[in-house]
C-alpha cells in the first residue's frame, strides 16, 4: 500500500512540476514577438491558458501582469500541500 502511495504521489508531483515549468516556458514566450502565434505557443495556450485565467482578475499593474506569479504560487502552494498530506499518509501506512 505504501509503494502506491508512494508512487501516486510521484506521478502527481512530477505532473505539477512539469505543469509549472509549461507556465514559465508560456509566459517567457511573451517576451518573443509572434512566440504565442506559433504551434507551440497554440498548445501551450490551450493547456495552460484556462489556469492562468483564473488569476486573470487582477488588472494589470503599470502594464505588468501579476497572474502568472500568483497562479505559480497558488500551484506550488498546492504541490506541497499535496506532499505535507501524502507524507502524513505514508507515514501512517509504514
């Protein structure tokens, strides 16, 4: 039972990691004139758009957008949170 939990929370862990680092790669191509436009940018879009727009209520700042830093926020808040629950759990199944 241990050795699944274990493992569930590894493919949940890594999932969210690689989620975090598909935000930064999107929101580092705003840097790049047309990056969004591209087949790439489409996808990433696609999946991390619906994300990012949930934090999109907060008007940008002196034309700065602070959604995709608190979105990162809110999701490594989440990722530990997830590691602080599946610690507890295998420690009461070890």
């Amino acid at each position: 039972m241990a050795t699944v939990l274990y493992w569930l929370f590894t493919v949940i862990n890594y999932g969210l990691y690689f989620y975090m680092l598909a935000m930064v790669v999107y929101v580092l191509m705003s840097w790049f004139p047309g990056a969004w436009q591209s087949r790439f940018g489409q996808l990433l879009g696609r999946i991390v758009g619906p994300w990012l727009n949930l934090f999109r209520i907060i008007p940008p700042i002196l034309g700065i957008d602070f959604s995709p830093l608190i979105a990162f926020f809110v999701l490594d808040l989440i990722r530990s949170g997830l590691g602080t629950i599946f610690g507890a759990l295998l420690m009461r199944v070890a």
